[in-house]
C-alpha cells in the first residue's frame, strides 16, 4: 500500500493534485483545502489511501495524518464512499466532525454535499464507536471569542446553532481574526 506520496505539484484541479513523483505524476484526489494550499512548482507531501477496484487504482491523499484515519472510518460507514468521504472532510474540519459526534448531532454531516439524513446518522453511529468521547473533547480547539459572536450573530439570523457551528469551522484557518469577516465567510457557507 502507498502511505505516503511527496513530489512536485505539476497540476491543481479542484478535487485533485498531480505530483510528479520519480519521474511519474500521480493523480491524487484530496480535499479542497489541500487544493487551495498547494502551489504549482513546490514540494507537497501527502499521507496517501489507496483505493483498488477492479478497473482503477485510486489514490486520495491528506496533508495530515488524522485526516487520512478519518477518511478510512468513513468509507467503512455503509452507503458512503471514498468520493463522498473525501466531500465531507473538504465541508467539514476535523473538530467539527468530532463535535458532532461527541454532541451526537448529525445536521453537519447532512449539510455536507451528497450525504442525506440517514447518511449522517449511520455517519453519526459508526463514529460514536470509534471516537473516544474523552479523547474528542480534548483534542476539540476551544472557540474563540470572535467565533462564539459568529455563532451568536448567526443564530440572530435565524440559524439553528448547529448550522452556525458547522458555518464557523468551514471558516478557512488563515482567516482573519475580526468579527466582519468571519461572518461574511461564515455566510458564504450557507450559498454553497
């Protein structure tokens, strides 16, 4: 199995990357973050899954380990492959994710492109037996205070808190720590 993958992007798509790796570019199907991030000409390392089918290899990479383990609790959820996997961790962060599954609320996966209702409970169901509630809460970066007033303001707007919480963590990280532009961003998440 390939576990890792580092080269030279020589192509961006939207749902993918090429890296040229010993002389060979590699299709690599990765989040939309990883997309944005990476720039044509420079070094991407990439902690790879390889997906085999009868007529294809397919490889989907991450920029962090912990992506790459959640990727693989997803696909082992029924009805949900690595295409709708890999749409779920580019919607939603990792602590998103693991909020949901410690709040036990599946709205935030339902809202992901692809995935319905039921989708997101067995979503829901299967993490909840993977994921340690001790460990999520840990590992869960608190809220900033600007955050905690995007979540406020958009409630104000008539979202639900769920809806508002999942719009925060769909804010890019490189994103400006001021009140206007978080919410701005945040309201962008609703128009996709």
């Amino acid at each position: 199995m390939i576990a890792l993958v580092r080269g030279e992007v020589i192509e961006i798509g939207t749902d993918h990357v090429i890296l040229m790796v010993g002389g060979i570019g590699l299709r690599v199907f990765t989040t939309s973050s990883v997309c944005t991030e990476a720039r044509i000409g420079e070094n991407l390392l990439l902690h790879t899954y390889l997906v085999v089918r009868e007529d294809a290899l397919i490889l989907y990479g991450f920029d962090l380990i912990d992506s790459r383990d959640f990727f693989n609790l997803l696909i082992g959820v029924n009805g949900v492959g690595p295409r709708i996997a890999l749409s779920i961790l580019s919607t939603l962060s990792l602590d998103a994710i693991r909020r949901a599954v410690v709040q036990e609320q599946p709205e935030p996966f339902a809202r992901v492109p692809g995935v319905g209702r039921k989708t997101a409970q067995k979503i829901l169901l299967h993490l909840q037996d993977k994921i340690r509630t001790g460990e999520a809460m840990e590992s869960i970066s608190p809220l900033s205070d600007v955050d905690t007033d995007v979540i406020n303001a958009l409630a104000a707007l008539g979202y639900s808190i769920v809806e508002s919480q999942a719009a925060v963590q769909a804010i890019p990280r490189d994103t400006p720590l001021d009140l206007e532009t978080r919410l701005r961003i945040a309201l962008q998440y609703f128009t996709r």
